[in-house]
C-alpha cells in the first residue's frame, strides 16, 4: 500500500511539497484524518509527508486562517487540488496560500519554515525547483 499511495502522491510530500528524491530521505505515510480523531488506516485516508510537515500537522485537521482567524480545515491532498489553494512565490521559495483553507495550511504546517525556504532557495539556483506540476503524475 505504501507504494501505491507514494507514487499517487508522486513521490512528493503532500504538503511542502518536497521530492523524496531531493530530500534524500523516504517519507512517512500520514494519516490525512489522523487516528486520534478516528481516522483509518485505509487507503483514501493516507498520503506521503515529510517528517517536518507530518510532525507539525500532527493530530490537528483544523487550523486558523492568519487573514481572517476562521478555524478551517486544513488543506486535504486527495480531495483538493493544490493549484486551486496554493501557488509559488515569485522567486519560487515560498508556498503562498490563496484560499481561507491554503493559507491556514500554509501557517499551521509551517510550509514556509525557514530551513525549507533556505533548501528551496539552493533548488532553485541549481533548476530543480519549483516543481513543474503541482499535480500528483
């Protein structure tokens, strides 16, 4: 199964957004509804996530928007497309929120953790970076 749901996820965290292949590490398989607030270990409920993003996202499904301080629900990436929450910055360094529920992700996952913005900004200059579909293949 952990197969299946990486390369739906497209070997990327569902989340930062980070290709396993360039983190150099192999990504956890997280609960998008955690187990905690009774989520199961079923398919339609796991993607792939860094140990940063999964950390940080922990048993939480809500969060407040930084804009308007509405608790929403955080980003799902099975259900929602990302180009429809998110979009890259300029420079192609930060995740920038469009939507109520991306920008409360964007906040309460810390996808725009310094350390992250550091490697992007090093993916950038070297052209693997910012990916050139924000879709799963």
């Amino acid at each position: 199964m952990r197969e299946r749901v990486a390369r739906l996820a497209g070997q990327r965290c569902g989340y930062c957004r980070t290709p396993e292949c360039i983190a150099g590490f192999r990504m956890s398989i997280e609960h998008i509804i955690p187990e905690a607030k009774g989520g199961q270990t079923v398919e339609r409920n796991l993607w792939l996530a860094c140990h940063a993003c999964h950390e940080t996202k922990g048993a939480r499904t809500h969060v407040r928007d930084p804009l308007t301080g509405n608790r929403v629900r955080l980003w799902n990436p099975r259900r929602q497309r990302w180009p429809d929450h998110f979009d890259w910055s300029q420079d192609g360094t930060e995740i920038l929120g469009l939507t109520p529920c991306g920008r409360a992700t964007v906040a309460g996952l810390q996808l725009n953790r310094p350390e992250l913005v550091a490697a992007r900004s090093l993916w950038v200059q070297v052209g693997w970076w910012p990916p050139r579909s924000d879709t799963p293949e």
